[in-house]
C-alpha cells in the first residue's frame, strides 16, 4: 500500500536536502507541454467537438494525488460551524457546569464566612456576659457603698444631735 | 509621476482578466452544478445575479456556462476548473471587486456549500489589447529565413517556470509558478495576454489554505514589474498613435 503523501503545512519547518533542491530546481528548467496549458482555453483551440475520442494524454489517475490536509484553523471552525446545534449545547452545558463549579465555590465561601462569623458571634456574646457580671458586681458595691454611706449619715446625725 | 502615469496607461490596456480554478477531477461537480448555478444567480450572498449574467448554456461536455453577451462576462464549471472571465472598466476599481466581493464568495461558499476539494492551481489572465507591431512579423521573418515576410495573422507563445520561494527550502512542497505568454496580431490589433499560474504540488485539501487573494496579488505585481516593464514599450505606441 503506497503512502499518501501530504502537503506540509506552514507549521512543518523541515527544510529541503541538496538533492531535493537539485531537483526542484532541475524540474523548473524542464519543459513540459503541460506548461502549455491555458486558465482558459482559446476559443480557437476548441475545434474538436468529437467526445468518442479520448485523448490518453488527459488520462490521470484517481485518488492518486498527493495533497495537503485542511488546517487546523479550518477544521475546527468548520467544525463548530457543521455542528451547530451540539456546539450550542455543548456551550450551555460549559456554561451551567461553569456556573455550579463557580457557585459551588462561592457557597463554600459563605459557609466559611458564617462559620468565622458565628464563632465571632459566640466570642460577642462571652464577652457580653462577663461584662454582665462585672455590671453586678458594680450595683452590689454600689449598694455596700451606699449602705456605708447611710450608716455614716446616721452616725454624723447622731454626733450633731449628741452635740 | 511619470512612471505611475505610465503604469496607469498599461493597465488601461487591460480589456479582460481571467481567474480559474483548477481542482482534482470530480464527477460529482455535474450533479450538483445546477445548485451551483441556482446558488450564483440567486443566492442573497452572491455577487453575481441575474443582471451579471443573464444567459445559462450548458455544452457537450455538460459544462455549465454563464454568461452575458453585452459584456462578455463568462463563468464556466466543470469536473476540473471553475472559470470565471469578467470585463475590465476600471482596472484598480475592477480587480478590487474580484479580491473583495468574488473570491471571497467562492472560497467561503462555493467551494465550501458544495464540497469542492483539492485545490491544483490557480490562474489568472490579464488580457491586454495594443496597437499592430512589426515586431513579431520580423521574428516570422528571421525564423521562416525570409520566406513568410508578412504573415496575415501571427500567433506566439511561450512560457516561463519559476520558483515559489517557499518552495525553495522546505521539505515537502514543490510549488511552482508558470507564466504564459501569448501574444496574436489579427487585423490591426495586438492582443496580449499574459496567463500567471500557480501549481499546488501536492493539491491544497481546502481552498482557503492556498490564499488566492495573495495569489492574486502575487500576480498583479509579476504584471506591473515584470510584464509591464517591456510591453510598455508596445504601449507607449499606443499613446503615439492615439
């Protein structure tokens, strides 16, 4: 089985031996009555209108050409453009799939943030209550003080009266 | 100043171009080239219509042909070539018009809606029409050793191979230029014509991958440097006797 051979492509950078370019440039020098053949043939050329004859010349075999495969670039947006339904599809399910993976995140955040926010809260509410108890312990020494203050009052009545 | 005037005057000189594109032999292109056809006259993208051609004929060979004869604008589809010849007007106007609006449309559409593959070559023919020389009577002349001194109609041609520069060094690719030179004297006019080809060897898959718009302007450059710098002494004639 003889190996197709395919035309490189701008990305291909092997380069060309001696002997290759000797016979590139030996090729351009050779006549060839094929170098003769017209983009458009002149009205005067067309004269045989006999289509029982075949001219051997013109004979060339089939599926035996060497070719270039299509680029990259080409393939894939004739791709998208040949499969537009999927692509379209394949979008949007990129796009939820992206949604959730980004949302799935963000609700991870939040639950973090809750968690740093609830502890904070549990930290406020400590904190609330020791201040609780100081605050009762201040209204205690407030009323010792005040009952000091009262029998001091009695005692500087009694001393005024005595006096 | 006086170069680019002369430059214009030549390509004032340019009655026709011609663009053809050769691909690999396809059979299929004969079925579906009614659809091609149906697609060129009344498809909203092209840029043809029924006012740029008017007349179908389809030949022997089921070779599609359309045509107007006010004009003699022609596009023809086969199993090898789609030949598209327009009248030139306005050279720059004209050329820019087959870069922008007609090979954009049969390399995205055409070439793609119907499947059209494997890209040979590419031509194209600037057709120039000048006053009589007896410059190619002498050649006759010397050739013929004095025996035909005045033919009636003359006809010459001859053609010229040439390196694509990328093909010069890498591995694979084996591209080439071939110009053809035609020249005919017939009454009392000298035509002119000068077909610019680019062999793909191998064949391009897609058409876009072969860059006919840089084909084309290859082409114009090979016209206005090369060809024109010593048909224009034929030219210049034309201004003398005009």
């Amino acid at each position: 089985m003889e190996k197709k051979q395919t035309r490189p492509t701008k990305y291909d950078h092997a380069g060309k031996s001696n002997r290759e370019k000797e016979a590139y440039s030996r090729f351009l020098g050779r006549s060839d009555k094929f170098d003769f053949d017209k983009t458009l043939k002149d009205e005067s050329d067309i004269v045989d209108t006999d289509t029982s004859k075949v001219d051997i010349d013109e004979e060339e075999e089939v599926g035996k050409e060497n070719l270039r495969p299509k680029s990259l670039k080409y393939k894939t947006s004739d791709f998208f453009k040949n499969n537009l339904a999927m692509s379209i599809l394949s979008g949007v399910i990129l796009l939820l799939f992206g949604l959730w993976v980004s949302s799935n995140r963000e609700l991870g955040e939040i639950q973090s943030d809750l968690k740093f926010l609830s502890r904070d809260i549990q930290n406020i509410q400590t904190k609330y209550d020791n201040n609780a108890n100081v605050g009762n312990d201040l209204n205690l020494f407030k009323v010792e003080v005040k009952k000091d203050l009262e029998s001091i009052q009695d005692r500087v009545k009694k001393i005024e009266e005595k006096l | 100043m006086a170069i680019y005037s002369k430059e214009k005057l030549m390509l004032n000189t340019i009655t026709s171009i011609t663009i053809g594109i050769r691909y690999a032999r396809s059979f299929r292109i004969l079925d579906v080239s009614g659809e091609i056809v149906d697609d060129i006259l009344y498809s909203s993208d092209s840029p043809f219509g029924v006012k740029f051609f008017p007349k179908i004929t389809e030949d022997i060979n089921r070779e599609r042909i359309l045509y107007n004869p006010e004009t003699k604008n022609i596009l023809r589809i086969n199993t090898d070539d789609l030949i598209l010849r327009i009248k030139i007007q306005d050279f720059e106007r004209d050329f820019k018009k087959i870069i922008d609006d007609f090979i954009p449309y049969f390399k995205d559409e055409i070439f793609q809606t119907y499947k059209i593959h494997n890209v040979r070559r590419f031509g194209v023919i600037y057709s120039h029409s000048l006053p009589i020389t007896k410059d190619l009577n002498s050649i006759i002349s010397e050739f013929s050793k004095q025996n035909v001194k005045e033919p009636n109609n003359t006809r010459l041609y001859f053609s010229q191979k040439s390196s694509v520069p990328e093909a010069q060094f890498r591995k694979g690719l084996n591209d080439y230029f071939n110009t053809i030179y035609t020249f005919t004297q017939i009454e009392d006019e000298l035509l002119a014509d000068l077909d610019f080809q680019r062999y793909f060897e191998p064949n391009v898959e897609d058409i876009r991958d072969s860059e006919p718009e840089q084909f084309l302007e290859d082409s114009k450059k090979f016209l206005t440097e090369k060809f024109h710098s010593w048909l224009k002494n034929y030219g210049e004639k034309t201004n003398k006797t005009n």
